[in-house]
C-alpha cells in the first residue's frame, strides 16, 4: 500500500490533535504514550515536486557512478585485477576507498524506497567486497594503502602509535554504511564481515 506524503502528514496531525482532544476532555492531559514506529521508505510516495525531481536526479546520478571503479583499490590491495580506471581525487590518494561507504549508504536509501536497480548495485557491490574480504585471507576488507592496512591491524592490537585514531577513519567510513546497505537489502548485520551474506 503507498501512502502519499501530503495525505500520511495529514492524518498524523489529525489523529494526534484527535488524541489530544480526547484526553483533554477527559480531563487527564496526559500524552499517549509507547514505542514509535518507523514507516518505511517504500510505503510512502512523493507527488510531482522539485523534491520529487531532485530524489531522482540522485538516483540517476548514483547509478551512473561505475560501480566497479569505486572498487579499483579494494580489489587491487587485495590483490584482485580492478574491474574498472581508478577514479580521480580521494580515490587517487590516501583516503582511497571513503567515497564507497557514502555510496553504499546513498544506495542504500535508495534501495530502501523500493528501487530494485539501487538494491542489484549494492548487493554487487557487497559481494565484490565479499572476494575483497575472502582474497585477504584474515577478515580485512579495505581500499586503502598497505600501510593503513597495517595501522588497523597495531590498533586492534593495541598497539596503534599515533596523536589519535582520526587516521584511521577511511576504512571505518566504508565499513560502516556497508551495515546501513545491508539491512536495506533484507538482512541485520552487525559487521562487515556478516553485511556481505546479503
């Protein structure tokens, strides 16, 4: 069932000031009370808008992007031939592999609103990481240069020497919106590692 924006906003108001003006009669004041439910992205629907177009300029922009070039590194460290040209700018330097995290959560709330061809992509790309992962042989997914690689390995142990842990920050901000994707896509996982059995 899709529900349109304008009539959901509606009824909402509705329905509260009705609740309000029940307990108000009633002479208790009091609000209701109990958990809030999220409604998902795909029950509701936007009417013709600059909204509208702007969500599906996205769209179309996310999809242009080459998948497999948001790639190139995490395959090349992982010593996997790059299906695509490395992409220019972060992907070129040494926060290579950041601008995949904020694609996965991009297409993850597209994936979320319904959009079969946004769910196809981040499921592709999931399980390209998933040989990315397996080629590593340890757990480790990333698309940042060895020696990143091997700070996250000293933190993990403990042993990471440095002012703060803010260097370290490229491979979580990939790893993290792998998790948003991941639960778009039909499953709850807690870590990469499970995010990539979608």
């Amino acid at each position: 069932m899709k529900i349109r924006r304008r009539t959901f906003l509606a009824s909402s108001a509705s329905i509260a000031l009705l609740g309000l003006a029940g307990r108000a009669a009633a002479g208790t004041g009091a609000l209701a009370s109990g958990p809030v439910q999220p409604l998902p992205l795909r029950d509701l629907a936007l009417d013709p808008s600059p909204f509208l177009d702007a969500v599906n300029a996205n769209t179309d922009y996310l999809l242009f992007l080459d998948a497999d070039r948001l790639l190139h590194n995490f395959r090349r460290f992982a010593g996997l031939e790059p299906k695509g040209a490395l992409y220019g700018g972060w992907e070129a330097r040494g926060i290579a592999g950041h601008t995949l995290g904020h694609y996965l959560t991009a297409l993850s709330l597209t994936a979320a609103r319904g959009d079969r061809r946004a769910r196809e992509r981040a499921a592709y790309v999931l399980s390209e990481l998933a040989a990315c992962q397996e080629a590593h042989g340890d757990g480790y997914v990333g698309g940042t240069t060895v020696s990143v690689r091997r700070r996250h390995r000293q933190r993990a142990k403990g042993q990471f020497q440095g002012s703060s842990s803010s260097t370290l920050f490229t491979g979580w901000s990939a790893m993290r919106p792998s998790t948003s994707v991941s639960q778009a896509c039909g499953s709850m996982p807690l870590s990469l590692a499970v995010s990539v059995r979608v």
